[in-house]
C-alpha cells in the first residue's frame, strides 16, 4: 500500500508541469556543471534515518522516516546545506514549497511541508530548522512525505526551474553518496550526517555592574569556560541606580537608570586593565523604560518592557541620541526573564517557568519563535551570550555557569551541552552583559 501510494505521488512532477514549476525554462541541466555542487546532507535532524524513492520522477526524490514511517508528519526539516532562502510560499499542487540558493547556481527545493519556517532572503547554515514535514497541496495525494529537488541553474538566468520532467534538477549527493539515478530505485535507512560541528574559540569579554554601581570586567575562555582574567573593578562608580545594560564594543556600554523617566546612558571605558575606569556617564535620552536590554552586534539594540519587544536601530558604535534610530516595535507577548542576542537579529531568553527560548526577529509582527528547553532555566537571573553559540547563565547565590550550542541558529536542542561552572559563587553583578 505504502508504495501504490508514494507511487501516484511521483506523478507530482508530470502532473504539476502546468502550474508548479517557478520558472518556464526547458533546458535541461548539464551532468557537469561549472561551479562546485554545495556539500549536501541530508535534511533532517543528525542521526535519523530516512528511505529515499524516485519512483517516476528521477532524479527528484520522495523521503520518509524509517523505519515504518511513523514521525515524518511533523518532522522538523533542516537545511541541506548553507544558502539564502530564494522562495517561501504555498502552491496549489506542492502545497507549501521552501527554496534555498545555495550560490554557484545551485538550488535545493523541499515541496508538501506542514509548515514554513522561513522566508525569502533569510539566510541559513547548514542544519537550520527551515520547516516541518508534511503532506500539504493536492499532488502530496495525502500521504506524508518530502519531495526533495536539487537543481542547477543551466541556462544562467539566477533561477533554478523545478517541479517537471525537464526542469533544471539534478542527482543530489548527500554526505558523499549520490542518489537519484533512475526511477523505480529505493534506498532504505539513510542516515542523517546534518550534525553539528562547530566548537568555540577565543575569549569572551564580560562586564557588569556591583550593587553599589561599580562596573566589572572579566574575561572567559570560550572553549574551556574558564576565567581568565578578572574580574578587574572600578574605583568610581555610576552615579545612578541601574536597571538594564548592553555592551556594543570592548569599550562602549548602553545603561538605563531604575526609574519611571527611562534615562539612557552611554558608558565609555577607558581601561579595563587591572582596574576598570571610564568616563562620567553621558545621558542620552529618556523614555527607554526597559527591564531588559541586548545588543545583537550588528546595528540593532533590543529592548523589553512590559512584554513588549522593540528593536532600534544603531548607525554608530558610540552613539548620541540621534544615533539610535527605529524604534520598531516587534510585538508583545515576550514575557522574558532574562534576554541575549546570538548573532544578528537572533535573540535568546528565559522565562520564569525555565523555558530557554530562540527567536529569529525578522521585523515588526514577524518572527520565529523555537522553544530549546522546556523548563530548569528559571534558575537563572541573567543569560548573557558573546556570540558563537556560547551562553552564560547566572544564578542568584553569585555562580555562573557555561553552555555551547553548536548551532544557535537551527531551533534544535540536541547541539546545546552543559560546560560546567566556571565560578561556583563570587559573581554578585546585579547586571551582566556580553561584548557580542
């Protein structure tokens, strides 16, 4: 039965030729191309194992969950290989349809998904969560599966035709192995290599603020969580009661005073060497009522209050009012404990109930939103992250406590261990923040 069925779905390619394919070319792709084809693993979550079927329609291939199908509806679907989102939408016949320009005139397309979790222009790493698995548009037949495509764009128009016999698709290799070489062919228990790999180097830099406001610096080994340096403390101190801090360079702090006026302060640091001087905080503005702040190490500083997330935009790394542009409220509903950002326009939070939480921000009204961890990260009262996928989570009783995700940007929390305490207690900052 499993077969009859997947079989009429291989008619997708023939049957969808009027209306599916993206573009109208018939050029058919070359066996040999000019470019290096991107190193493809496959799809889904390291470890799992998937059969793969061309039916009728090679060198496209159908994919389900081994070892009897069970969990391929909803399966989390990752990327096959790094790239930029070209195409997120819905058709008719492919349901709901994702297409990734790997460069060099490669593209990968993942056709029937339940859900899309990206859109056009959004960039991805290998093994970024991009969708789930499903069975949507008319010519999935109802059966759950993924219909895979690889193509190569022959004819050099910048897009990659697919969805027919004599579209630009061609056979892809997954971790080595090529399949697709001639309908009617299956390959059972193909493992999936989509694993994890990176490991951190280099040193983090950490500052925070002491109760009595003294500002703080230390720096810690990434790799290893183990202090290096510090923590070095300032003889002068802020002058105000603090309520949230970022750091946007190894010298440059953003802090906001604790009452009803917002008041903005930037914090220009002299040395951070043996002892921690800096010069008067300069007051930028008022009304940034925030109990939370981040700096994605890019243009964009966050902030929450109330629930309520915005986003402002920073043209200069030591900024004056005019500087901090934006204000670009994101949405509510981010009842977040403690707030970081991973990288560009990544944020990473708990919440009182101990759930650690990624979003990709991609504007007002419209982000990602992946749940790591379901509970046991209440226990922190700061999370800070300098970036690459390290974070640093601090406990009330003064410990501070290392975790690697070895990819921060693919929604998955089978890549994110535990490194231990890099301090058992001595972190008594009332703030904490990351040079990201």
């Amino acid at each position: 039965m499993l077969k009859r069925r997947l079989a009429s779905s291989a008619l997708l390619l023939t049957t969808v030729a009027g209306g599916l394919a993206a573009t109208s070319t018939t050029a058919t792709a070359a066996a040999t191309a000019a470019a290096a084809a991107p190193n493809l693993q496959l799809p889904f979550s390291c470890g799992q194992k998937w059969r793969l079927d061309t039916w009728g329609h090679a060198p496209a291939l159908d994919m389900v969950k081994e070892p009897d199908q069970h969990g391929t509806e909803g399966a989390t679907l990752v990327a096959a290989a790094a790239g930029r989102v070209d195409k997120a939408f819905y058709h008719e016949n492919g349901g709901n349809v994702v297409q990734i320009d790997h460069g060099g005139g490669y593209f990968t397309t993942y056709i029937h998904l339940q859900s899309r979790g990206v859109s056009a222009g959004d960039r991805v790493q290998q093994g970024t969560v991009i969708g789930k698995v499903g069975k949507t548009g008319g010519e999935s037949n109802g059966h759950p599966h993924l219909h895979f495509e690889l193509a190569y764009d022959a004819n050099g128009d910048g897009d990659a035709s697919w969805g027919f016999a004599g579209s630009e698709r061609i056979k892809p290799t997954f971790n080595g192995v090529t399949y697709g070489q001639s309908n009617s062919r299956t390959w059972r228990n193909v493992e999936s290599f989509n694993c994890p790999s990176r490991s951190p180097e280099g040193p983090a830099s950490v500052y925070g603020v002491l109760p009595n406001g003294q500002v703080t610096y230390t720096e810690i080994d990434a790799a290893t969580a183990k202090r290096t340096r510090g923590a070095e403390v300032s003889t002068a101190t802020l002058g105000f009661k603090p309520k949230a801090m970022a750091t946007l360079d190894y010298n440059t702090l953003l802090v906001t005073e604790d009452n009803s006026g917002g008041k903005l302060y930037r914090v220009d640091i002299i040395s951070n060497r043996d002892t921690v001087t800096f010069q008067p905080p300069i007051l930028l503005g008022t009304g940034y009522t925030h109990e939370l702040l981040a700096y994605d190490g890019k243009s964009h500083l966050y902030g929450i209050a109330n629930g309520v997330l915005r986003r402002y935009n920073l043209t200069k790394t030591k900024p004056i009012l005019a500087d901090i542009t934006g204000n670009t409220l994101i949405g509510s509903g981010f009842a977040l404990k403690t707030l970081t950002t991973t990288g560009p326009d990544w944020i990473l939070g708990t919440t009182t109930a101990g759930q650690l939480i990624s979003y990709k921000i991609n504007g007002a009204d419209s982000w990602q939103r992946y749940q790591l961890r379901d509970a046991t990260w209440q226990v922190f009262d700061h999370l800070i992250s300098p970036g690459g996928g390290v974070y640093y989570g601090h406990r009330p009783e003064g410990s501070l406590h290392g975790y690697v995700d070895a990819n921060p940007y693919d929604g998955r929390d089978d890549d994110l261990s535990g490194q231990g305490a890099i301090d058992p207690d001595g972190w008594t900052q009332t703030l904490l923040s990351a040079q990201p």
